[in-house]
C-alpha cells in the first residue's frame, strides 16, 4: 500500500489549519502556495453553512489551540511575560510555538525550550537579563513536580558519632539545581514581583536591594492540563498571528551582567530560588556531584582557621539543612 | 461489562485540593486528570494519595490521542499504566478524538471523521491501549465544532460501533452532546437514543458558553437546564451510572460544585426511585433552585 491514508491526509491538513500562525484561510493560500493544497480543499474537508462557514468553524480549533498554549506558557513564565508585556509575549510565543510546537503529551513541558529559544530571539538579544529570568522561571517550574524524598535533619545528624559524620554522604534532594547565571535574575524576578503585587500602574523599576533573598513560590505552579479544552479568546486578535498595538510597549529590564549563582529548590511543596556567594556555589557543585561531609569540611578550612572553619561548617550546615536541600539517601 | 456505579462525583481540580483534604464532603468519587498526575514528585503526587485514600476515583486523560495517526506513544502508556497500577482507579478513559499528529500535540480534543476507515483505526488502537493497560478503558465523546463531509454515519453510531467492536466502555458527556448539537442542528435525545444501553459506564455533566454563532465547551458556568434535561432522557435510558460535573475555569467554592453534584444525584433519585426521592425531574423542578 503506498501513500498515506485518508484518516492521515485529513488530520494533516487539519493540522496544518489550526497552526497557521495568521488563521486558517491565509494557512490554506499559504499551503496553496507552496503546492501543499489545492484551493479548495478546506470546503472539501470541512462541511460549512451560513451560519458558520468552514473557515470559521477551523478558526475556534486555531484560537484554542493559539490561546491554551500561550497561557500555559505564561503559567510557567509569569515574570517574563510581565517584563515584556502582554503583547510582546504573545508575539514571542508565537514565535516559540512556531519553532517549537508542543512534543509532548503533557503540557508540563511546553515550555522547557523557551530560555534558549529566547536567547536567540530578538527580545531576548535586545534584553540578555530576560534570558536568566526565564532560565530562573522555568527551573522553577520544573522543580515543582520533580521527586521527593526525606530531607536530612538536625536529629539525623546528631545521632552520628563525629568518627561516622566525616564519612557522611552529603547529596542535594532531587528537587535542587543550581544555576550559573549571567545577570542577578532573582533581583529581576523580585523586581517584577513586586510590580505585580503594586498593579499595573505602578513604574517598573523597583528600588530593591541587591544580594540573596529567599523568594517563595505560590502554590499552582506548573501548567496544569484540563479536561476542557475550550477557551475564551479574545476576538481582536488572529489566531496566532503577531499582535500589534498603538500603545507603546514597555521598556525591556536592562540589566549589566553579572555572574550570579542560584541555588533553586523545593521544600515540600514550595519552590524556592536563592542568589549564593562563589563559595557556596562552589560547594554546592561538589554536593550535587556527591561528596561527604568531610570533605566539604575540608574544603571550608582551606585559608581559615580551625576555629573559623568550624564556624563555616555549621553555619553552611544549618542553612542547608534549614531549607530541606539536604537528602537523606543518596540519589 | 458495565462497573457499577459509584454514584456521584466531581471532577478534582487544585483549587480545591484544600477544602477535598481538611474535611468530609458530600462526593461520592473523584475524576482526575491523569496527565496532571504523572510526576515522579511534590504536592499533586501527594494529594492524589490522600484522596485515593478516602475516595474511588477514575483516571481521566487527554493526551491519549486515540484516534491520531502517529503511533501510540509508548512512553505515555507506560506512565499511564504505571499510574493506574499506583491508584487503582475504578476505570481509565480518555476521548473519542485525536491530539496531534507529526509528533506534536495540540492539548486540545481534534475531531475525527466518521468513517469506516477511522473506525477500524480507533478500534485497533483501543485493544493496543487496553492490552498495554490489562484493563478495557472508556472513550468519550466530545464537544465538536466541525463536520466532515467524508463522514459516513452519525457520531453516536461512530461510538456505539467503536464500544462494540473494541469492548471499551463509553463515557457519555451529555454537555458535549447538547454542545455538538446545536453546532451541527441534529436531535440531541437521538444521539442519547443510539447509544445501546449496556455501553454506557459513566456520564459528565458541564457548563458551556454561547458565542452567538456557536456553542463553546467551556466548563467556566453550571450545568444549564437543557444538559440537566437530556441527564435526566439518558438516566431514564442507562439507569443508574457514575455522573460527574465537571468545572474547570472560574471555580466556584467547592460548596457550589458539590450542589451541582447532589442536584445530579436528585434528578437520579428521582427518576429511578420517584416514590422517595420527590419531584426532582429537571422539567418537573423548573425554575426550582438548586438544592
């Protein structure tokens, strides 16, 4: 049997339709075109009527498709979709899903591609800082669902004899990454943060301090798949097609680089994100390739006194053991 | 064989996750999503355990992507069966539909043509899928927006006769019956007619939105009096099965989805049992709010 099926050919170029990024009718001149379709095969496929001709009836599956994509996109990028604004977001998913288009069978994933998507956009040329925002973001995301597992505690290490504490593995939990950024994005992201708390009104430049802040995610992070699939659309835009708007958009976050590193983890159910000094960073890299206690202990005393040594060791300790990055068993 | 039924539920959103978790509610089961579920970690993982816990629930995909013709994703089998193994859910079913195609989805419910050709696709796809599970799964059917002129029956006899062939339950959604209907100008009651009677393992129950030209399967209001009504023709046909309300966009309080649930289980009562149960038939309770 040569040739792909009947079944093949309509879902093709039904598919073809509901992802022309312009709508459907300029998707069938494009495909006519490009000698993908003969001008009348949407009326040949699609039974239309006065009420509602074929063409429209292929445009409510083009608008859901277009418009559930782009918001679980800004589910997952909630600051980057504010520092840009609404309509630069929408036109950069557009071009995202047009390089992109979802692979797998859960949204959760959607959006795994956009920071490097990003880097090479336009947007994210124009403002470097976006492209660790969204690397920051979808971390986040990602963290959100990643497995559990016991986090070590003070009592576990208590009940250690000093002999046995040196030789104690020492790993992150699965739920932990660090980031090695370009530009401070958690400054950034609590920048936007707090734009957002203030409403729209209010200038995007925000006095916050610099240096590492804990910043805690909300719960309903991650884009959650539905059983309905229908969505209000907003009816001044096409499909997919780039919007454009008379009202000046806002100005992109300009931000000098900056080698910052970010430790991003889950505790229980909240994500955190946390911006590290080159130290820490640095032994938190030798944790997540697995080392002991001993050995980040010996680490600390390069340089310091016995004295000073222990007194990082604790402190380093007790941090990570404080914010639950520590597994109980190795991974 | 049709499973009995497990009364009157609705579908788990995170919204109410809370509320389901700190106290008894008045739902019989709870639908999933089962995609919502496939992670290896973190609050949703532990909230699905907890209500399984307490309650019967039914895994409820809708990435299956039954009736694409990419292969089946393996993968996602795996991932489905492994939760389904975890959970023990009274039932799996996902959609009468196709998801995506050339490797990509579009996380939406594509329609299909009604065709010999699709039918016999589906149905060797349905015994792949219940193989790969080691248990029969249901198919539901969807609100659709457009008809195919290769289409060569009528939908209900697209889904009866895959039911037939494939031994897979039916999920009836009478909301997307109603919806489907006034889109394409056909009887809603035919359709619920066609279904044969054994096939039948559970209904939803649903808001939707009219665009004027159209109606949109939205799941943003509560059930209106036309779906109520066609509840009530398919319970007076299929008797007593699982029904679940389903609301996804603009949640209410789960107090008022749960009403939305015993006024299902009233319209039941009083159809099966109209000596007990009161004048509960939805033309009967006209006007009659909620309970």
């Amino acid at each position: 049997m040569s040739g792909p099926s009947t079944l093949s050919r309509t879902e093709s170029l039904f598919w073809d339709l509901i992802t022309a990024p312009e709508g459907v009718r300029p998707g069938l001149d494009a495909l006519v075109r490009d000698g993908r379709a003969a001008q009348g095969a949407l009326e040949e496929m699609i039974a239309g009527d006065d009420r509602l001709p074929a063409a429209e009836r292929l445009d409510i599956y083009a608008n859901m498709y277009f418009f559930r994509l782009l918001d679980c996109l800004r589910e997952d990028y909630p600051r980057l979709a504010t520092a840009v604004g609404e309509d630069r977001f929408h036109n950069l998913c557009t071009d995202y899903l047009l390089t992109h288009p979802s692979g797998h069978p859960s949204l959760r994933y959607l959006g795994r591609r956009l920071p490097e998507f990003l880097a090479g956009h336009v947007v994210g040329r124009e403002s470097g800082c976006l492209v660790d925002l969204a690397r920051l973001e979808w971390t986040r995301a990602d963290l959100f669902d990643a497995a559990d597992a016991r986090a070590l505690t003070r009592e576990d290490l208590a009940r250690l004899s000093q002999e046995a504490a040196g030789d104690l593995p020492l790993r992150p939990v699965p739920a932990f990454r660090l980031l090695r950024l370009d530009h401070d994005a958690p400054r950034l992201w609590r920048e936007l943060r707090d734009r957002e708390a203030a409403g729209p009104e209010t200038p995007g430049e925000g006095g916050a301090a610099t240096g590492t802040e804990t910043a805690e995610a909300t719960w309903g992070a991650g884009a959650a798949n539905a059983a309905r699939l229908g969505e209000e659309t907003d009816g001044a835009r096409c499909a997919s097609g780039h919007v454009h708007d008379d009202r000046p958009a806002p100005p992109l976050p300009r931000q000098r680089r900056r080698k910052t590193a970010v430790r991003v983890w889950r505790r229980e159910f909240t994500v955190y994100h946390r911006a590290v000094e080159d130290e820490e960073a640095a032994l938190l890299e030798l944790l997540t390739e697995g080392t002991t206690l001993g050995q980040v202990a010996q680490r600390l005393s390069a340089g310091r006194s016995q004295a000073k040594a222990t007194e990082a060791l604790g402190r380093v300790l007790q941090a990570w053991i404080d914010a639950g990055l520590l597994a109980v068993e190795p991974r | 064989m049709r499973p009995a039924s497990l009364g009157h539920g609705v579908g788990l959103r995170r919204e109410h996750f809370e509320r389901v978790l700190s106290a008894p509610t008045r739902i019989d089961w709870f639908e999933v999503i089962s995609e919502n579920f496939m992670a290896d970690g973190g609050r949703p993982v532990d909230v699905l355990d907890q209500v399984r816990a307490r309650y019967p629930i039914v895994l409820h995909g809708v990435s299956l992507s039954i009736g694409s013709t990419d292969p089946l994703n393996k993968p996602y089998l795996d991932r489905l069966a492994a939760l389904a193994r975890r959970t023990e859910p009274a039932w799996v079913s996902d959609h009468l539909c196709w998801a995506g195609v050339g490797g990509h989805y579009a996380h939406d419910l594509l329609p299909l043509p009604y065709t010999e050709e699709a039918l016999r696709h589906v149905v060797g796809r349905v015994d792949q899928v219940q193989e790969h599970l080691g248990r029969p799964i249901a198919l539901e059917n969807v609100s659709s927006y457009v008809t195919f002129r290769q289409s060569s029956m009528p939908e209900w006899e697209f889904l009866a006769e895959i039911a037939r062939r494939s031994g897979c339950g039916i999920l009836l959604d009478v909301n997307n019956i109603y919806v489907s209907s006034r889109n394409h100008g056909f009887d809603p009651r035919a359709y619920v007619e066609g279904i044969p009677k054994d096939c039948v393992w559970q209904f939803h129950l649903a808001g939707h939105a009219d665009k004027g030209k159209y109606l949109l399967d939205t799941h943003d209001h509560p059930v209106p009096d036309p779906v109520w009504e066609l509840y009530a023709l398919a319970v007076e046909r299929f008797g007593a099965v699982s029904a679940l309300v389903e609301w996804d966009d603009r949640l209410p309080d789960f107090e008022r989805l749960e009403q939305e649930s015993l006024r299902a289980r009233q319209i039941e009562a009083g159809i099966l049992h109209p000596a007990t149960a009161g004048a509960s038939h939805p033309k009967a309770a006209a006007g009659e709010a909620a309970p």
